[in-house]
C-alpha cells in the first residue's frame, strides 16, 4: 500500500521586506510580498527523499492561508511533490496556533496520511509548538526536531541532536515528526520541475468542507489575542566617542553606564 505523506508548509511574509500589523493587530499578509518558510523546504525535501526510497508513496503539500499561499504550494510541487491542498477561507483570519492547528488536523484527517512532516518552526510567528499540538489533535506520536529521518516499514525512525547529546527515536506510523535545518539542504526545483508543477492537482478546501464552524477559528476561535502592538522606534544616531586621548576611557564609562560591564 502507497505510502501517504502529507508536508505542512507555510506561506510567510518576506523577512527582508518591511512587516507590519494590520488595523485589527494581526500580521498584515495582504500588503507584503510572501514566500514558501525556507526551514519547509527541509520538510520537503525529507519528505521527497523518503517518497524516493519507498516503493510506492505520494507526498501531498498542505497549507492554511491566504490566496496567495498558492505560491508556497506551487514551490512545494516544483520541487517534486505530487499534489497540494490549501484550505483557504475568510474567517480563517486572525487564527492563532491552536485554531491554525485545527484546520491543519481536521484536513490532513481528510486527505488521509501514513505520515505527516512540518518545519522545525515559521520563519514569522517561530513558535515551534504546531507540530506537536498536530499530533495531539490527530492522537498519533510525535517525534520532533529531527535532524535525520527514515521510514521502513511501518515505522518511523530519526535522530534529534541536542546540545550535549543525539537521541536516536523511532515511532510506529501513523506520526508527526519536524525536521530541522540540519537534516539537508533542500533541492531547488528544475525547469521541468517548474513546468511539471503547473499541471499538479491543487485542492482548494474552505471550512466547510472540514466540519469546522467558523466560531472555532479566527480571531473569536482563538486562544490568544494581540491587545497592543507599537511600531519599533526610528533607530537613533548612537552615541560617537572620538579618541582624543581619552577615548578609551570614555568608551569604559560609556559600556559601564548602559551596564554592559
Ligand atoms: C491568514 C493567516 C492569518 C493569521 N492570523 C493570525 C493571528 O492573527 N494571530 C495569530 O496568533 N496567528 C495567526 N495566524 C497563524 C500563525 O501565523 C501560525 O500559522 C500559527 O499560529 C502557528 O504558529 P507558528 O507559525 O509560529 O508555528 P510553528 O510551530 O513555528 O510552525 C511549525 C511548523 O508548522 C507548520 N505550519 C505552521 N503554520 C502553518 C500553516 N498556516 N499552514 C501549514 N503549515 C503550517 C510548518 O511546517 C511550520 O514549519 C495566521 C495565519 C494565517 C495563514
């Protein structure tokens, strides 16, 4: 039987382009320009490479978000995926992670899975839990932040690298796991990636497709809310200590007054 993978990725604003809150202080996704998360081009890419090795096996990239998450998935099929779902609904908006989780859970349910792969973390919120919520909603086990992985039959196995020892884990299928920018660099999608990714199927699910009211997500379905958000104050001058002799000491009194020594 074919072996069901199912890639979260997720559609994140630009890092190098300006990023602001929205008038109701949720992340203004609208006026910026955005991309696949690059730490879910390893998930991809883990994902592709255990596809390679199984005899029979389909990988499925999944994202909730806006219209133009499209790009993300597109991304994702590019580089060797065989199909996409994006759930994409307006009162998704405002969803924090244990709605976002939700939708993520409820439609892999649907798409069905042997095995799900996520990012260590978004480059935008870099919370790091979704992963881990994913799998407690779906009741599978979850290994986490794994910087090697492998299937063979119906297990799952890695190793997670951690700063005084590696742990070597494993997990019988159904499971979670994320992997981490450690586990290989991630394959850029060829011409005929690009041209092949055109013609994969791209689901479009909304919340009613899922069973999800709409009072379950957004920014009523949430558990956390943004109360106040301030833009970072213009950077200052700084402070120019010139040596005229006695600039290593003023430079002492300066570090000393912010408490740097
Ligand atoms: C249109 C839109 C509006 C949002 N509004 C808000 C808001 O107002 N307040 C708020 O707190 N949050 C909001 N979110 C959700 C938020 O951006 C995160 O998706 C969610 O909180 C998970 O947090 P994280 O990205 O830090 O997850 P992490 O735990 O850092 O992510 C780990 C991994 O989970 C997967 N993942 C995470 N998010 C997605 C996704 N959307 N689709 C597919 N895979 C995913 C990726 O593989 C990622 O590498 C919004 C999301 C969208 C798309």
């Amino acid at each position: 039987m074919s072996l069901r993978i199912v890639v979260c990725v997720k559609y994140v604003p630009d890092a190098t382009g300006d990023r602001k809150f929205a008038d109701d202080l949720t992340v203004d996704r609208e006026d910026v320009d955005g991309l696949l998360s690059e730490l879910d081009e390893y998930a991809v890419e883990q994902a592709l490479q255990i596809a390679e090795e199984a005899d029979d096996a389909e990988v499925t990239v999944l994202t909730v978000g806006p219209e133009d998450a499209r790009d993300a998935l597109r991304k994702a099929l590019s580089m060797g995926a065989d199909k996409a779902v994006h759930v994409d609904d307006e009162d998704i908006h405002g969803s924090d992670v244990m709605a976002t989780s939700l939708v993520l859970a409820k439609a892999i349910e649907k798409v069905g899975y042997d095995l799900v792969i996520s990012g260590m973390a978004s480059t935008d919120g870099t919370m790091g839990v979704l992963p881990a919520i994913l799998a407690e909603r779906l009741g599978v086990p979850q290994v986490t932040l794994l910087s090697e992985v492998k299937v063979e039959g119906g297990t799952v196995t890695g190793r997670r690298d951690g700063d005084t020892a590696s742990e070597q884990l494993e997990a019988s299928l159904p499971a979670v796991v994320s992997v981490t920018d450690q586990s290989g660099e991630a394959r850029y999608p060829s011409f005929k990636g690009i041209m092949a990714a055109k013609k994969k199927p791209v689901e479009e699910l909304e919340l009613d497709d899922l069973d999800i009211d709409a009072d379950e997500v957004g920014l009523a379905g949430s558990w956390t809310a943004v109360d106040s958000a301030d833009e970072r104050p213009a950077r200052t001058a700084g402070t120019i200590v010139k040596d005229e002799g006695e600039g290593g000491k003023q430079l002492a009194e300066y570090l000393a007054s912010q408490k740097f020594i």
